[in-house]
C-alpha cells in the first residue's frame, strides 16, 4: 500500500473551519457553472420562441387583414 505525503509551502498558513466554510460556499465548480450556462441557453430559447410567436401572430394578422382588404374590393366581374 501506497503512503501519500502532501507537502506544503514553507510560508502555508492554515485556517480554520469557519474560514473554510466562507471558502468553500463561494466557490463555482465546474458543475455549477455548466448548470448556469444551460439555463441561460433555456433563457435564450424560450425568448426566441416568444418574438417567433409574435412574429407568426403579426403575420397571420397581416394576411387576414390583406385578404379582408382584397375581397372587399373584389366582384364578379372580368375586371378583376
């Protein structure tokens, strides 16, 4: 069986367990920060399917309004 030895620098300074609580909770692992970086990517999709839904409605108006507008003036005639 191995013996690991961890060797310190001669100028460490231990600190105590509150100090390594303050340490330890402010700390972002990688974990953490791929956690972030797919919920931004969540953020980013659901926005671009709201402007594509609005975008889609503005549309579907526009054409109900340009086909109101085109049957209005429409008749039975060769004229059209």
């Amino acid at each position: 069986m191995m013996n690991n030895e961890i060797k310190m620098p001669a100028n460490f300074a231990a600190i105590d367990e509150n100090e390594m609580v303050y340490l330890q909770g402010g700390a972002t692992t990688e974990a953490t920060a791929w956690d972030v970086f797919l919920n931004v990517g969540k953020l980013f999709n659901y926005i671009a399917r709201v402007f594509s839904a609005g975008s889609s409605i503005v549309n579907n108006i526009n054409v109900i309004v340009t086909t109101f507008q085109t049957l209005s003036t429409f008749s039975l005639t060769a004229k059209n």
